[in-house]
C-alpha cells in the first residue's frame, strides 16, 4: 500500500479475541522510510472519529478475519486553492481537566468534490525539530490549550500546506454515540456496537501507535460506508450534526459544509495513516 513517499505495509498484526480473529496489517519498523515532503491531502467532513475494531463471539456467525484492503493510493498533489482542512483530536474524555490524547486525524475535500481524504497520525510521529506528535499535545496544561500546539505540529508536517480551518475535539462519547445511532458498523457482514469496539482497542497497548492507528483506519472505513447507506436529507442530516455543538466552536460551519456535501450516497473515501518512520539523510 503506497501512503505518502515510499512506505509499504508487509507484516500482519493477529489478534484473536474471544475465539474471533482479527487480522491487521502492522508496519515493519526495520524498513520504513519516509522520502520527501509530507503533503497531507485526508477526508471527509461527516467522519469526525476514529475508534477502534472488534468482531465479538455475540455477534454470531462463524469466527471471522478483517483484512482492511491494501490498494489505497493517497494523493500526493499539493492541496488546491479551496481546500477545505478538518484537523480531528481525538481524547479519552473532555471532562478529564487534561484528557489523554488518543488519536489524531486531518480530514481534507475540495468543496463541490464527492472525492474525501482522511489521514491518521501515529502519536509519535517525528516533528521536524526533534519532538514527537504527542510531546506538542503535552505542552499545553489543558485541551484548550494544547490543541494550537496539535495545529503548529500539522504546519511543521506539511511545511505550511496544511492549515486547519476547523478544529473537533472528539471523546469516547461522541464515539458510542455516533457508532451506535448509525446502527453499528459492518465488519465482515457482521454488525458491530461501540462496546465492542472499545473493548478490542483498549487490549492494544496505549503506547503501540502505529497498531492503534491502523485499527482506527478499519474502523473510519466501515463508519464510512455506514454513513454512505443512511438515507440522508437536509433535515436528518442536519439533526445528526446537532451533536458536534459542543465537540467544535466549528459545529455550525461543519453542519453547512455537511449539507453542502448531500448527496453521500456515491462519495469516495480514501483513508489511511501515516507510518512512523525516520526521515531519508
């Protein structure tokens, strides 16, 4: 799978839980080498989380294996003039006074395009300057004060290409909740709740980045496609939208973008994370 300069997926990650096995591509940290710049072109402006992955023995059927497709191509073109940028920070909870960060995401279109772009960021990502993705979270004593630290580590990535306009700050709340009023999410023909989710993603190890990432990238994939399959109009989806008010102080603005983007039903989709790896000399 080609991500951005010359990374390539070649070892799989195997968990079984429950009797149910999931497998996963992992990243070889040994031969991974990121050439060039990073221009980020990412996704969507309904996909505002990232979760996690399980395919639980209740849900029924037959042990199943996930194997997320392999083929994604990311646009490596500089973003145009227009370019809308979402940068999404995901936490564990926003009523923790300094919540612990778990995932982040840029989310890009172009206004008028059915083509969406979402890319993921390994928490330790190296920042040019010696820092890590996280290490510019921690500066701040609060969320609201790390996440213009988040924004400054996108600039510092993308060398200015990427500037975010719109910021959501998403907790496992907002997650359940939108999981699970979109009736779950389909993995192998199988429907899965935000219980189950949550109860795979917390048996990776909080500090195995790149794994956690690449399971949030199943997962966007199958929200995706069960956003795709709801039967929107202005209304419904603007009541959807009503519970990002207090994710975003952008919530009103993603809501007209959202609408502005009707209908989903034959949008494209492109997701994948950025692999931590050492720059070329």
């Amino acid at each position: 799978m080609r991500i951005i300069g010359e990374a390539q997926v070649n070892v799989r990650f195997t968990a079984i839980i429950n009797g149910c096995t999931l497998t996963l591509p992992k990243l070889n940290d040994n031969s991974l080498i990121m050439r060039g710049k990073l221009i980020l072109v990412a996704v969507v402006t309904v996909a505002f989380l990232t979760v996690g992955i399980c395919v639980g023995r209740g849900l029924g059927g037959s042990d199943p294996t996930v194997v997320p497709p392999t083929s994604t191509v990311i646009p490596t073109s500089t973003p145009p003039s227009g370019q809308i940028v979402i940068l999404l920070i995901g936490v564990d909870s926003r009523t923790h006074p300094k919540p612990t960060l778990e995932f982040c995401w840029v989310i890009t279109f172009q206004a008028g395009n059915s083509q969406y772009f979402l890319l993921g960021f390994p928490l330790d990502m190296p920042v040019p300057g010696g820092n890590r993705l996280l290490d510019y979270y921690s500066r701040g004593r609060s969320l609201d004060e790390s996440t213009p630290f988040i924004k400054e580590a996108m600039l510092t990535l993308s060398e200015g290409n990427l500037n975010p306009q719109y910021v959501i700050v998403a907790d496992r709340q907002l997650v359940s909740s939108l999981v699970d009023d979109l009736g779950g999410i389909a993995i192998n023909g199988q429907t899965v709740s935000s219980q189950a989710l949550f109860a795979f993603y917390d048996t990776i190890p909080g500090t195995d980045y790149e794994k956690r990432v690449e399971v949030q990238r199943v997962a966007f994939q199958a929200l995706t496609e069960a956003f795709k399959r709801q039967p929107w109009s202005e209304a419904s989806l603007t009541d959807f939208m009503q519970r990002f008010q207090e994710y975003s102080a952008d919530a009103s603005a993603l809501t007209q973008l959202a609408v502005n983007g009707l209908p989903y039903t034959e949008a494209q989709f492109y997701i994948s994370p950025t692999p931590t790896a050492t720059p070329a000399p």
